[in-house]
C-alpha cells in the first residue's frame, strides 16, 4: 500500500493529464464550432433551386436572390450590414443571433491565449459562459 503523500501524488498527477486532454479536446470542438458558424454567417446562399422548381432563386440568411422564370438574369437582394433589405423579421433574429453567436465564439477562441496567464480554472468559466451564450 502507498503512503498518502505518494497516491495523492498520483492521484493528482492523472488529475492534471486528464485535464490537459479535455482542454485540448474542448478547443478543438471549439475551432470545429467556429468554423460552422463563420461559414453559416459568411454563406450567402443556403438553399437554391433545381431542375423541378418553377422559379429560379437562391436564398441564404441575409441574401437572397429571385428570377422571374424567363431568362437566367436574378434579382438580388439583401446585405447584413442594411438590415432593412432583410426580407422579414425572422431573417433580421436570425442574423442578429448567428452574427453574435460568430463573434462570442471567435472571442471565446482567442481567450484560449489567457491559459498562459491565468489560472486555468478561471479560462474555463470565462470560456464556457461565452460559448453558453453563443
């Protein structure tokens, strides 16, 4: 059997491996998150036609575009930055939300540099709230 000095030594030596790992673990399923909402912020279109459809048009979160079904010319319409052109008040949520979950998530990744200077339990709380709100 082992003095308690030595399995506590142990005992807190896994405990600082394993935490390591879930850190580790946990800033990759952040980038992974990140690089989802970036690309769903960035694309203009989500959803578009296809050969069976009887309009042409495309539309994503802030942009969209619609064809009159005689010729290939589409009418776009849509920016993030004029809110007004927004078609309606669901589109204007939803770009709001996804534009701050984007810029929370990028914060929370660039809070990953205070593990070199403050406590590790600390980056955690700071990290978790801001990926709970995003």
């Amino acid at each position: 059997m082992l003095p308690a000095q030595e399995a506590a030594k142990i005992y807190h030596t896994n405990y600082v491996r394993n935490s390591r790992a879930i850190g580790v673990l946990w800033a990759i399923f952040t980038i992974c998150f990140a690089i989802v909402n970036v690309v769903c912020f960035i694309q203009p279109y989500w959803i578009g036609d296809g050969v069976d459809t009887p309009q042409a048009g495309y539309f994503g979160l802030f942009h969209y575009c619609i064809g009159n079904g005689f010729s290939r010319e589409l009418t776009c319409r849509g920016s993030f930055t004029d809110f007004s052109s927004l078609p309606s008040g669901a589109f204007k949520a939803a770009s709001f939300f996804i534009g701050l979950s984007m810029m929370l998530i990028i914060a929370c990744i660039v809070c990953f540099i205070l593990f070199f200077f403050c406590n590790t339990a600390t980056v955690y709380k700071i990290c978790a709230w801001m990926q709970l709100t995003s």
